[in-house]
C-alpha cells in the first residue's frame, strides 16, 4: 500500500514549526499541496519554501485559532488560493499564556488561553472548514490531541483537560460529519523535543531544582515512560496523519491513536 495524497489539498494548523511543520512535510512528500496556517507567518513562510522545494503547492495564511473572523479570513485566503480543502489537520495547541512555566499552578489566563487556543481553536476552525467538505461531500479532519489526554498530570491539569476535550470532541464531530463522508481522528503524541516540550523541560527542572538541562530532564522521561525507549519526532506524527487522510482510511473515524512508543497503551 502507499499512501497517495496527490491533487489532495490540506489546511495544517500551527504549521510553522515543530509537529505542525513535521506534518506539512509529510502531506507533501505523499503529494498535497499544502496550506500552512500559523500566528507566526515568517514560520508558515519558510515551511512553504520548503514544500514547494518538493514540487508541491503552498500557501502561508496568518490565522489566530482563537478569532473566528481571522479563521474566516484564512479559510476563505486558503480556497481562493489552492482551490479547495480536502484534508483538515487541527495542530496548533498551546500550554499556557506567556511564561507559564514560571507558575506554580496555572492562572487562570493559562485556563483560558489554553481551552481558547486547544479546544474552541479546533472546533471554530473545524467549523469554517466542514461546510465546503459536506458540500463535495468528502473530507479528512485529523485533530492533534495528547497522551496527556489519557491521564491526568500534575503539574499542567488544564492542558491535559484540553486534550482530553480533543479526543471528546473529535468523536462528536465523527459522529457529525459521517454522514458526509468526512472522517474524523484524533492522533496523541507522546513525547517530542519541541519549543513546547522545551518550556515543559523548563517548568520540571524548576519544580525539581536539580541542576540538569531540559534535554537531559527530556531524556529522562523518554526513558522512563518509554517502552520503546526512544522520543517521538513530528515526521512520526506526520505518517500517521498522512495515512488518516489518505482514501485507504475511509473506515476510520472517531478515534483517537497513539503515537508515543508505548507509553499508554489505551
Ligand atoms: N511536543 C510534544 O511532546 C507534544 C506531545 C503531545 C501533543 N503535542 C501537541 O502537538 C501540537 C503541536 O505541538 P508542538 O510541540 O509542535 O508545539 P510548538 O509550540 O512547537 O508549535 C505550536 C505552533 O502552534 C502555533 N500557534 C500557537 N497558538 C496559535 C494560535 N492561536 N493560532 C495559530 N497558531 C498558533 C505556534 O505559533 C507554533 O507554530 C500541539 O497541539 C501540542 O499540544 C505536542
């Protein structure tokens, strides 16, 4: 089987770097033009650089997950711009408002910026994306959720509250969106070396007051949560999102998989 994604067009939240930068890759290396949506548009712009190295098409859209008029705006940039949006991938995700690593327990912009951007972020933009779907009848959402959707942690709850909402949400709108056609997954990362798990690195290292570097601190965890004892990277990420939006998963909707090594094995 290979995965064939060409003359498919995706939209990727939260594609300027780390995962959502890994994803976009992977759906061009398969074939899609890809349309890279992000705060940061310098980002989008050398993600698209990139793509279009591969021979594919890009567009760089700014667009906030958090304001339904800037999604609107980027939903409607994207069709005038590659034509049409086949496959919908929901990244951008965040852990907090600015230096939450230095809080002892999230306040209550951490809470609100964090289910803003996660869980409205994934609905709203779901939202302006699923009406041309339904209208061709045919689509591919997948949401990036978290391992720390499976169980509570300790130190950032409402991220892990967030993502559980992901994965609750991404079964809803697969139970919505079925009749069209249009699939929707949930994949769960488990752990990778990016800016976000850096801050997370930032935040333990303080709690623990060792004195050990972040990536030491993230070498820990791999090996002890691990079974397979090795981290996860965005491309890993990337081939399964790839395979969800491909034709060969047709019959796979409202679930939630795993990309961690082992770590949870739900
Ligand atoms: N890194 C991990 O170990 C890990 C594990 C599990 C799940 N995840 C999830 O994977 C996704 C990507 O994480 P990452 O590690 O690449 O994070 P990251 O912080 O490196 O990248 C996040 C991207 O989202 C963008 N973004 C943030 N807020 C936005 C907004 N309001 N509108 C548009 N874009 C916005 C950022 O500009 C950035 O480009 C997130 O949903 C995260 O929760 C990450």
């Amino acid at each position: 089987m290979m995965i064939d994604l060409s003359d498919k067009v995706a939209l990727v939240t939260g594609g300027a770097r780390g995962i959502g930068r890994g994803i976009c890759l992977v759906l061009a290396e398969q074939g899609a033009d890809v349309a890279v949506a992000d705060l940061n548009v310098d980002g989008a712009e050398a993600v698209c650089r990139e793509i279009e190295d591969m021979g594919r098409k890009a567009h760089a859209v700014s667009m906030d997950v958090t304001s339904r008029p800037s999604i609107e705006k980027a939903v409607s940039e994207v069709l005038d711009g590659l034509g049409r949006i086949d496959i919908l991938v929901n990244n951008a995700g965040v852990v907090g408002a600015g230096a939450w690593w230095e809080r002892d327990r999230p306040s209550d912009e951490d809470w609100h910026l964090t289910h803003m951007v996660n869980v409205r972020g994934v609905v709203m933009v779901t939202e302006a994306v699923q009406d041309h779907m339904i209208a061709r009848g045919s689509g591919r959402v997948v949401n990036i959720a978290s391992i720390a959707a499976r169980r509570g942690t300790p130190d950032i709850p409402h991220y892990s509250t967030t993502k559980a909402a992901v994965v609750s949400w991404t079964q809803s709108s697969a139970h919505q969106l079925a009749p069209h056609d249009i699939t929707v997954n949930a994949i769960c990362p488990g752990l990778l070396w990016t800016d976000m798990w850096q801050a997370i690195s930032r935040r333990r290292s303080a709690v623990t007051g060792e004195n050990i570097s972040g990536r030491e601190l993230f070498e820990r965890a791999v090996e002890n949560m691990t079974p397979m004892k090795r981290e996860q990277t965005p491309e890993d990420i990337g081939k399964l999102a790839a395979f969800l939006a491909s034709d060969d998963a047709r019959n796979i909707t409202g679930q939630a998989i795993n990309v961690d090594g082992g770590i949870r094995m739900n």
